[in-house]
C-alpha cells in the first residue's frame, strides 16, 4: 500500500488549521454585518417614527386650530353671517372676506400644508386659503361630492383621491349649513422624508388602512403589491424583503399615523444603508481570496524551504539506486536538511570509494582467474605435442620430427613474447596452422586443412587459445579410423547484418557429435567427471568474462556427416579492458 506523500500530509495539516480559522473570520463579519444591519434598521425606524410624528402633530395643530375656529366668538360670528345672510348682503361680503383672511394668515403657520377652505352649503360657496386659480378648481371638484356626505359635527381625517393625486382631508361643522376644513397633499407630506439621505434609490410611501399605495413610486407595481402584502401578513417595525423582480434587497420600515387612516411604508435598499461600512462587506468576500493568497505563499515556502531540497535528495538517491555515483546534492538553507543532505553526499563518496575499491578487487581475481585457465590450456597442448614426437622417435621418422620439431620451435617462440591478454586473430592463425602441421606429420595421408580470413580482420583482437582448442578437440574426437580423408576447413569473416561482429566457423567431415553432447555442449554445458573438455569450458569462460554477452558459442552438425564450432565476436580490435588497465597502469609507472 502506497503512504501519503509528505506534501500531501502538510498541506492537509495547514488546511485543517486555517480553514476553521476562515470560517470564524466569516462568521465574525457575517454576524457583525447582522449586528450592523438591525442598529441601522432600528436607527433608521426612529429616524422616519420621529418624522411621523411630526406629521402628526401637524394634524393635530390643525385640528386644535379648526376647532378654535368654530369656537372663537370672533370667527363664530362669521360663520353665523355667512349662514343667515344672502350673498348680496354687504355683510356676507365682509364675513367672507374675514374668513378668508384668517385662513390665509393661518395656512403659512404650517409646514407643507395645502389649503383651509370655508363652505357655504346652501349658496354653493367657497372661501380657500389658496389664490390659485387652477387649486381652488380642483379643490371645488374633490370636496363637493364629500362634503354633501358629510353627516358628523366633527369628523376625522379622510383620504381623497383624484385623478393621480391623493388627498387628506379633515372638515368641521362651524353653523348650520357651514363648514370649515384643511385639505394636505400627501404628495407634500413626503417631501420631508424624501430629502432624507438613504441612496438614491429608496422610496416612501403612504398606504391606506388596507394596504394600497396612495402616492407616486419609481418602483413596479408588482413591487408595490408584494410589499403591502407583507406588511399585511407581518407588520413589524421594520423588516427584510427581497424584490419579486430584480431580486434587490430592502429594508421595509412601516410606521402608522397616530392622527389620520394612513402608514408609511418605506423601502431602503440594504447596501445604501451598509454603504458606510464597506470594510465588512468586503472582508466577506476577501476572506476566501486571502486564504489562497496565504496558501499560495504558505506552499512558496514549503517548496523553498523543505519540498525543494528534500525532492533534490530524492533525486539524488533515485540515481544513487540506478548506481549513478557522481552526484552532489545542492545544500539546504535549514540546519536539519542541511544535515541529512550533507550526510547522504559523504555517503554516496564513501560507496562510491568503496564501490572502486571493491571493482579493483574483482578485476585483480578475474585476472588471476584468467591467468589460471590461460596456463590451464599451455600444458594441456604441451603434452599433446611430446605424445607426438614421442611416437615419431619410436618409428624413426626422423624428417617428421625435425619437421614437427620447427612448428613446435615456431610455437615456443609465439609463448616467449606473446604474454598478453589479447592477440589478433593472423596470431591465433599461425598457432593453429603450426599444430596441424604438426598433426598433419602425424597423419601424413589422412589429415588436410583449409583456413580463410578476411582481410580486414586480420588484425582483430581475440583472446590467446580461443579457437585452437576447439581444431584440437576436432582432430582428436572427429577423426574416424579408416582409409577416409579427415579434413578441417576455419573461415572468419564479418557477419553482414551485424558489421561490428566477427563470425568463425570450424568444421569437419568426422563423426560428429553425439546428441547428448551436442544438447549439452548447446545449453553451455562443458563439464564432465573426467575433464574431457576443459578446453573448451575454458575458452567459454574466458570469453564471457572479456567480452559478456558480445560474444557467442554454438555447436552444429554438418550434412551429410561431420560438426560445425560457430563463435561470433566483437570485431572492433579493441583491447580488452583488463590490458587498457595494464597499459594504464605502465604508463602510470612510466
């Protein structure tokens, strides 16, 4: 089972720490915001109750004032003469003129108040504190109708709509058949609150008892209906509503009249009244940027500080595995990677010593090994040669042994000043040519010979003794008894699909080799109890041990009778490596 990386592990560790602190911070500001929002909407609740409330006390001067008027003995007597007298009579004329006076001085005592107004029901007469001519018109049209409904001495305030404007109107009965009142605009009513500072996009307006709008919005009418019906279902002070259309949060603030049939409603988007603190609203949303910006710096160190260095030991180690000695490791900046690095760079130079020392030593008993199986083969062709002469002086041949006497002379001479690790294959040639002559004195009409190699290998290196062990074994195994010629044939030449390779071929036309041994000899099998074929287990040995898996050995029958000896080797003419160490080692001498 694969561990977690470190990485992973730290930067889970840091997510577990700073994410709870994240959403702390988040819900500090959230629950500030909150805490902010209901101060604001209180604030903002008394601000419009105390702006209510002034309205209403207007309503309540003018209602003291209208009563006054019907109970004063001064104005009481103009009412009287504007009942009882016709209209020609000069002094319903003077009445008139009174009353109107007296409504005018009193009209500018309020703010944004629009009209008192006097009525004559009998003679169809008004008297307006208003001198526009245009006003009094509109006036006539919207009190006639309600003043024939009027029925009590005193009645109360009363909403009167016409056309696009909505009225607020309150009248008194001063004498029999006349009656004193005051008509406001609610339009005017707003002005006040509209001058407030709350964005430009908030709005005031005044319900009646039932809920619907009485004066002019900017808002929809869906707006509209969908904030009276909440006011409705839940008339709190103040309270969140969410716009049905663009979705925009409000404040809704609902304050009834104390005085007339009305409240005020009014809408206050939520980031005009939190535009004044713009801090918490921001470090909302900054909060998720400044973790990744913290993140972002946090893995910066991380990497500086223990990914970088740590990753370059790993590296340094994958390499070491693959046995790539030669290496250093770049030093941390912290005291404990510093050491752990500084320790795996003394290390790696101690294995890397040792791995030399110990590649030394593997060379020093590979030679002494090569030298042994070299001095192996000498002997083993010495004997082989005496047995020859021997048997040559027993029958007297005496030109035969001087004959045999030369090549062997020939072959002395070649061990005398061929103490090397490799010779080149022309070498190799003559010893094999001087021991079938030899052998050939031996069996004068029964032994022929044939070798070919190509030009240019004749200077190929190979190691001493590589193919005439296999000629020997050839003559002494492969030749049968009998009046048939025994005949070698040894070719070299470049192998065409491989040009940097050498083929050699030894073949015959004798018996052969058994199956078994050929099966055998095939799976690289050489050994037996008796030592019968030392020499060649010899030469394959040397061969693996200079040239590895360069070099190859196989065995073969020949049609229609005889063996086939197949080696392929390099054909570079390279040293091999144990004579570069020698010659190395001279020219240190030297």
């Amino acid at each position: 089972m694969k561990k977690p990386a470190l990485r992973i592990k730290l930067i889970s560790s840091f997510l577990m720490i700073i994410t709870p602190m994240a959403l702390f911070l988040f819900y500090e500001n959230y629950y500030a915001i909150k805490v902010v929002r209901e101060e604001v909407s209180q604030s903002t609740s008394k601000a419009l109750a105390v702006h209510i409330g002034q309205i209403d006390r207007t309503l309540e001067e003018i209602t003291h004032y209208l009563l006054r008027q019907i109970v004063t003995p001064d104005t009481q007597s103009s009412y009287l003469a504007m009942a009882a007298l016709p209209e020609t009579n000069g002094d319903y004329t003077l009445a008139k003129i009174k009353v109107h006076n007296d409504l005018t001085a009193w009209s500018g005592a309020f703010e944004n108040f629009y009209s008192f107004f006097t009525y004559a029901a009998d003679k169809d007469d008004f008297i307006f504190s208003r001198s526009s001519y245009a006003d009094t018109t509109n006036l006539k049209t919207i009190l006639e109708t309600y003043l024939q409904q009027v029925g009590q001495v005193f009645g109360d305030w009363t909403v009167l709509n016409q056309s696009e404007d909505a009225y607020l109107v309150r009248v008194a009965k001063a004498n029999n058949g006349v009656y004193i009142g005051a008509v406001l605009r609610l339009e005017d009513l707003l002005q006040p609150l509209r001058a407030l500072d709350y964005g430009s996009s908030w709005e005031a307006i005044l319900l009646d008892a039932t809920g619907n709008p009485l004066t002019k919005s900017a808002l929809s009418n869906v707006t509209m209906i969908a904030a009276s019906q909440k006011l409705l279902a839940n008339p709190k002070a103040f309270q969140l509503f969410e716009g049905p259309t663009d979705g925009t949060d409000y404040l809704l603030v609902s304050t009834p009249f104390q005085q007339a049939p009305l409240s005020l409603a009014a809408m206050i988007p939520e980031k005009s009244l939190l535009q004044q603190l713009p801090f918490f609203q921001r470090v909302i949303y900054l909060i998720p940027l400044g973790v990744v910006i913290l993140f972002y710096f946090y893995s910066f160190y991380l990497r500086k500080m223990l990914f970088g260095p740590m990753n370059r030991l790993i590296l340094g180690m994958r390499r070491v595995v693959k046995g790539d000695m030669d290496i250093g490791v770049k030093e941390a900046d912290t005291e404990e990677l510093n050491f752990l690095i500084t320790t795996f760079n003394h290390m790696v130079s101690q294995i890397s010593h040792l791995k030399i020392n110990v590649y030394e030593e593997m060379l020093k008993a590979q030679q002494s090994e090569f030298k042994h199986l070299q001095a192996q083969i000498n002997p083993h062709f010495y004997l082989n040669s005496l047995n020859i002469i021997n048997s040559l002086s027993t029958l007297g041949e005496n030109e035969l042994i001087k004959k045999m006497t030369e090549h062997l002379a020939e072959y002395f001479r070649f061990i005398t000043r061929s103490h090397r690790d490799t010779i080149t294959l022309t070498e190799e040639m003559r010893h094999i040519r001087n021991y079938l002559e030899i052998q050939m004195v031996r069996f004068p009409e029964k032994l022929s010979y044939d070798i070919h190699v190509q030009e240019q290998l004749a200077g190929t290196s190979i190691l001493p003794l590589m193919i005439q062990p296999f000629v020997e074994n050839a003559v002494i195994h492969g030749m049968e008894e009998g009046s048939a010629p025994f005949h070698i044939a040894i070719t070299a030449g470049v192998l065409p699909d491989m040009p940097d390779r050498m083929e050699v071929l030894i073949q015959d036309n004798g018996r052969g080799f058994p199956p078994a041994t050929l099966t055998r000899f095939n799976r690289q099998d050489f050994g037996d109890e008796t030592g019968a074929h030392m020499g060649v287990q010899n030469v394959f040995r040397r061969m693996r041990m200079v040239f590895g898996n360069e070099a190859e050995l196989s065995f073969a029958l020949e049609a229609p009778h005889g063996a086939v000896v197949r080696l392929v080797l390099p054909a570079s003419g390279a040293l091999s490596e144990m004579e570069e160490d020698d010659h190395a080692k001279a020219a240190d001498c030297r």
